[in-house]
C-alpha cells in the first residue's frame, strides 16, 4: 500500500464522458434517473500529499439509506456504493460485469492477506475472474441491514475520487492499490436502488477512509453531511479536519462539539472475529432529556459492558430510525408524550414503526423542523450534549388521508446488543466529524440552526 498508490489521472478515458477539445469540462453533478453523472476535467495535474478527498452522499427515499458516489476499475467507472458506518472492508459486486484491466487477486500467503487477518482462504473451480481464483485471499463480506453474508476473493484495484479545498471539487486523485472484497448480486438484496456494494467507513485499518489517509499520507479523519432529501446530495470529506463549506459560505468545521470515542471490545458483525473490537463507532451517552428534563433511565444500559460488548450507543446509517432499548423507548416515549401534552399537541393513531404521533396541522413549523420537544443526548458532562431538533426527531405520515408527524424512535426490544443505535434520520443535516487521530466525534447538531443544511454543498468547479 503505502503513498505508492497516488496519481492524478490523467486521461480518464470515459468515452460517454469525452468533451470537445477546444472546451475542457468543468466538474458538476447531474442527477437524472437516480444515477448521478460526474464531469471530470481532463486537464489534470500531479496530486499532493495530505489532500482531502470528497465524494457526494445520495438518499434513497424507498429505503430510507444513503450512498457514495466513486469511482473504481481501469478505465475509471463511476459506482455506486451503500454508505455504512460501521463495516470494516469494503466490497463489489465481483459476480456480474466486473471488467478491469488493473484488478489483481491477493493470495492467501501474501504479507498483505496475513495483516487483514481474514483467516480464510479458498480454491475454485469454475472460469477464472475477478470472484474466481486459486489460493486466494478470502473475506467475508456482510450486508449490515439484511444481516446476509457471504464469502468473496479480496482483490486490489483502483479508485478515485475528487481532491477538494473545503468549497469545491477538483482533479481526481486516485489509489491504484485500493484493497476490498468481491460480493455477490443477492448480497445486494435491501440496499438501495442502483449500488453496486459497500463503502466500509468502519474503524479497521483497511476501510476506505484508512486506506484513503495512507494513501494520501493525510490525517486519519473524514466527516459526513447526510442529505433530508433525495434530490440534492450531501458530502463526505476524506483527508480532512475542514474546512468543510456550505452555502450560502459557511464552515461547519468551526462548529463542532467533541465527544470521545468508545472502543466496544466486541464486534457485532454476523462473522467475528477473536481479539478484534467492534469497527463500529460508539459514543458514551449518559443521559437523555426531553425539553430539559432528565428521562428516568436504567443507566447500566448505557455503558458497554466489557465482557460481553452488550449496552452503549452507537452511530449507524445503516437504520434509518434510532432504535432504543425497550426500557429505554418507554421511559422517553412517555417524557416525550407528557412534554408534548403541555404543547396542546393533539395525538393520533400511530402508524408502524412508530409509537408517538401527532396531527401536523395542529404543529407549528420553525427554522429548524416542527415546534416539538428538543431532544438531548447529554454525553461526558450536562453541558455537552447532541441536541435533536423536530427536523430530526419527528417524521412525517400520512394516517387515514391526514398529514401527520411521528416521533422518529423505535423499539428496539428488551435484548438488543446494542441500547441505542443512533439512525440516519437523527443524523441528516447533522455535521458529523469522526477523528481517529485524537479519538473523537465531533458533531454539529442540526445545520438548519446555522441556515443551511447538508445539501448546500457546492459541488462545481471553480475555473
């Protein structure tokens, strides 16, 4: 691995992509059809060291989960990957139309397959590809919705993405030793619309941002800006502790609050693995109010147990709700319906999964979502704490033909392994910073407070 994979690409060779010669083609975005298109110039220049990387984040309304846009082969094709917190390596779809002239198979004896330490490797016997080869260096690739697995040759190929300054997107820089595992088509199975595999941003040394810092000799930190709404992106940066830009100009870097990150010693994963803590990214919650009071909670639950890795919370975009504990959803289900009561919010039939909901015509909006409860998560102190604004906490329904709002939580059950998992819904138009250099989240709260929201990115080229 190492730096010895960084270059600019210099002919991109996309055909469908090609612009005139006399005018080169400047960076944008277009989404059409749900596939987004990126223009890349074709006058590109050597990269740097230490360079911040972004790729767009896409939602998709019929899941309710987000993607990332890259691009991966030779000749370079844009993909599109399920973005997952918590997943250790990425993986591809290797089974169907996987055409590169760069791949390379890892064989199970080399010194790179010993450090991923996958502890399989395997034979096969049908037709040579890319998820066929001897002596192969195997992985198991997981889909963290559905929970299927399935077994896949862990190739190297390239990658790129653009290089940015904070505001804009540049030239492509590229990782031509960018290490993942193949999948299969029926792993894709829940996922959203169009992706093609898994973008793994978990805490392994071979997730994409790991293998993106080494890559670039840049700081083990990226950020993420989940969009509300399928027709505008949100970003992700790489490489980077900011500045991270927004419109109408405004550096959400400057804005963030720090919370340690909690190392569970247990992974959660269908396949474990012995002596390898969880790659999912957890923070120490010690206590949830609603409009200012404290919620009756068994605190035990909040705490990773150590000898087991059951308790805590966890960030995931891999649900698109916040699951609590049953004890928990009940103690805070009903701090919220009593705060809720003292608003003179009319309650209606809740519709599944939800539990809580209220007519919408009876709530007043604000800048930042419907006038509801505010939501704490009170984190190391009770002045540090995730606010959860209406945008985030209520979601909106519709029951028996009226327009309703539902308190965006859900039961998690009395036994889940984790006490609460915090989803995407709770995290869109949130800033989140995860810093593995310093071991910390750092987090915005919502954006709307700050009058933009994670769709204001500008993701064209300066010229």
């Amino acid at each position: 691995m190492g730096g010895s994979g960084m270059h600019i690409i210099n002919d991109l060779k996309l055909k469908a992509m090609q612009a005139p010669a006399s005018k080169p083609l400047s960076f944008s975005i277009l989404l059409s059809s749900s596939l987004l298109l990126i223009f890349i110039s074709s006058s590109l220049h050597p990269a740097q060291a230490d360079q911040p990387l972004l790729t767009p984040i896409q939602k998709d309304t019929s899941t309710n989960l987000y993607s990332v846009s890259a691009y991966l082969k030779t000749p370079l094709q844009h993909t599109n990957l399920h973005l997952d917190l918590g997943a250790s390596l990425t993986w591809v779809d290797c089974t169907r139309r996987y055409k590169s002239s760069t791949y390379r198979h890892l064989l199970y004896n080399a010194s790179l397959c010993l450090e991923l330490d996958t502890g399989i490797y395997g034979n096969c016997f049908k037709r040579p590809g890319p998820s066929c080869f001897n002596d192969s260096c195997e992985f198991f690739p997981e889909n963290s919705v559905t929970r299927q697995v399935a077994i896949g040759d862990i190739l190297l190929d390239s990658l790129a993405l653009p290089a940015t300054d904070g505001r804009n997107p540049g030239k492509l820089g590229l990782d031509s030793d960018f290490v993942f595992s193949c999948g299969t088509t029926k792993l894709l199975r829940g996922l959203a619309r169009g992706v093609t595999g898994l973008a793994a941003l978990g805490r392994f040394n071979f997730s994409l941002p790991a293998q993106l810092s080494r890559a670039f000799s840049s700081p083990l930190i990226f950020a993420i800006c989940l969009p509300s709404t399928p027709s505008a992106n949100g970003a992700a940066f790489f490489n980077s502790a900011g500045p991270y830009y927004f419109l109408p100009g405004i550096d959400l870097s400057k804005s963030l609050i720090y919370t340690p990150l909690l190392l569970n010693p247990y992974g959660g994963t269908v396949i474990t693995y012995p002596n390898r803590p969880s790659d999912e990214y957890f923070i120490g919650v010690t206590s949830i109010k609603v409009n200012g009071n404290a919620v009756p909670l068994n605190k035990t639950l909040l705490a990773i147990n150590q000898e087991n890795g059951i308790g805590g919370t966890k960030v995931t975009t891999s649900t698109p709700y916040t699951l609590l504990h049953t004890s928990i959803f009940k103690a805070f289900t009903a701090a919220f319906e009593q705060e809720s009561a003292a608003l003179n919010l009319s309650s209606i039939t809740p519709v599944k999964p939800f539990s809580l909901c209220y007519e919408a015509d009876k709530i007043a909006s604000t800048g930042v979502g419907p006038a509801v409860p505010t939501i704490d998560l009170v984190l190391q102190s009770d002045d540090v704490f995730w606010r959860i604004f209406g945008a985030n906490s209520m979601v909106s329904v519709k029951v028996n033909g009226v327009d309703g709002l539902c308190l965006g939580f859900v039961d998690g059950g009395p036994n889940p392994r984790t006490s609460i998992v915090i989803g995407g819904h709770q995290i869109e138009d949130n800033l989140l910073q995860f810093d593995l250099v310093s071991n910390r989240l750092g987090f915005s709260s919502s954006v709307l407070f700050r009058s933009t929201t994670c769709s204001k990115f500008n993701f064209t080229t300066n010229k």
